[in-house]
C-alpha cells in the first residue's frame, strides 16, 4: 500500500520544498520591502501659530544623500534627535513633536533616506549614515546637549549611533534585541537568521552605550514582543530606567500610556538635558 503511494507523495514532497524553496528566495529579494515602508512624498510644514519656530531643514549625508527633517528650538538647553518607525514620515509624527516640543526641548525629526522626500532607498547602513548626518547639522546648527530617541527600528539607528557619539541619555521606545529576534517571531517558518541583511544589533551594541538609558515598552506588544526589550535592558549599563505599559502594543504605546510615558520622558529629559534656559530664543535658520 505504502509503495504504491510513494510516488506520488514524493511528488507532493518535491512540489512542497520547490514552493517552499520559492518562498525562501522570494522573502530574501523582497526583504527591504517587508521591513520598510516609507512615504516618499514629501512633507509640507504644519502652518499656524501653534507651530511658530518650526522649521524644516535641508542636509546631506557623508554619502551624498540629501535627507530633510523638522527641527524646533526649545526654550531649555538641550535637543532631542527623534529617530521615528519603519513606515510614513515626520508628518506623521507632527502630533507627538509638539508634545515633546511643549515639554520645553528643542526637537530634530528626521526622515531618513527614501521618506518624506528625502533622497535614497532605505538600509541599515543608510540609516547608520542618516543619524551621523543629523548629528552632524545639529553640532553645527545647535550645539548643546543631545538625548537620542528611538522608536521601533529606529532604535537602531539611536543605538548605533549611541556607540559613535555618546548622547547625554538614550530612550528606546518600543525597541528591541535585534531585527533578526523580531522577524523570527513574526516569521518562524523562515530561516530569517541566514536570510537578513540588515540586521540592527542592538542588543550586541547596548554594553557599549556609555550613557543613561530609559527604555518603555508595551507588555502587549506583539510586533517587538517586550521580552525583546528587557534582554536589551538586561544587558545595558547603570543609570537605566525600565518603564512598561500594561495593555499597550507596538503602535499605541503612547496613547495607552497617557501621562505615564510623558511623565517618564520628561523627568528623563530634564535630569540628563538640564533645565537652563536658552539665552536666545531664536536659533539658527535651517539650510
């Protein structure tokens, strides 16, 4: 019985491993696709006069890429460089810039390279380049303190510069280990660990973060899963901080979170970036 079946389940085996196969070879070349998702449009400035002092800026990477962002000139000493997700564009994070803006700190919100019309498709390597550059105009443009900040994959791009440029704190929200642990919990079927290119080691990286760090995650999020987060905390140094929201997922973090995740951002901010006012209200005009 088994023998005259076999032929045809050996061909239902070939024909599953070939589709399988396909698969594999499809995930690999479609990568970037499916861990990026950028609006390359470019973005208009939010107009009125609850918006007075934003400005949006033009500058170029050491790679020659033209990247934009906003920035806003607080009233205290000190910026925040805000690294957003993997998807839309600083227009989409208008919402969140004026509240961390109204906690009295300058803000610089980028767009990397292929969102928001800035130039270049996105990488890993692309958004390594993408936060030096930001760096870069704001040592230039308004020296002072920085505090990194890092949503989602750009935790990443906030880690990896961390290890560069040592900030006067890192906050990593909604983070995780390695982009790597993430996509074998979204894709367990895939070899993902041998297919990946851009891999953002975070938690290889976070030991040599000498800087304070302040990590928020939500317990029910199911895209970077908090475990993720906590190895990275785990594996920090001192002073570091561990706030998590019960209930919160990946993309509602802040408003399950409320006046918790402020609270918690703005005591960061006010202990590592000071609270001196700035002298002069104006900044320098961006390019």
């Amino acid at each position: 019985m088994i023998a005259a079946l076999w032929p045809r389940l050996r061909l239902w085996l070939l024909l599953l491993a070939a589709l399988y196969a396909l698969l594999v070879l499809l995930a690999w070349v479609l990568q970037r696709r499916l861990i990026y998702f950028p609006d390359a449009r470019g973005v208009t400035l939010p107009q009125g006069p609850q918006w007075d002092g934003l400005r949006d800026v033009k500058f170029e990477t050491a790679d020659g890429v033209s990247l934009r962002a906003w920035f806003w000139p607080g009233r205290k000493a000190g910026t925040v460089l805000f690294f957003h997700g993997n998807a839309g564009d600083r227009g989409d994070r208008a919402g969140f810039l004026r509240t961390l803006h109204d906690l009295g700190y300058g803000v610089f919100l980028p767009d990397y390279r292929g969102y928001g019309g800035s130039e270049g498709e996105p990488s890993e390597a692309g958004f390594y380049e993408d936060g030096q550059a930001c760096l870069a105009w704001l040592h230039a443009n308004a020296p002072g303190s920085v505090v990194y900040l890092g949503s989602s994959i750009g935790s990443g791009a906030a880690c990896e510069l961390a290890v560069r440029e040592p900030p006067a704190g890192l906050i990593l929200q909604s983070g995780f280990s390695s982009l790597a642990d993430v996509a074998g919990s979204a894709y367990p079927f895939l070899p993902v660990r041998w297919l990946l290119r851009d891999r953002f080691e975070n938690e290889a990286k976070i030991e040599r973060c000498q800087c304070p760090l302040l990590v928020v995650h939500g317990d029910a999020d199911r895209i970077a899963p908090a475990r993720f987060a906590r190895r990275l905390y785990e594996k920090a140094r001192e002073p570091k901080q561990w706030v998590e929201i019960p209930g919160a997922g990946h993309n509602d973090l802040v408003p399950v979170a409320g006046p918790r995740y402020w609270d918690a951002v703005r005591a960061f901010l006010d202990e590592h970036l000071g609270l001196e006012e700035h002298l002069g209200a104006g900044a320098p005009p961006g390019k």
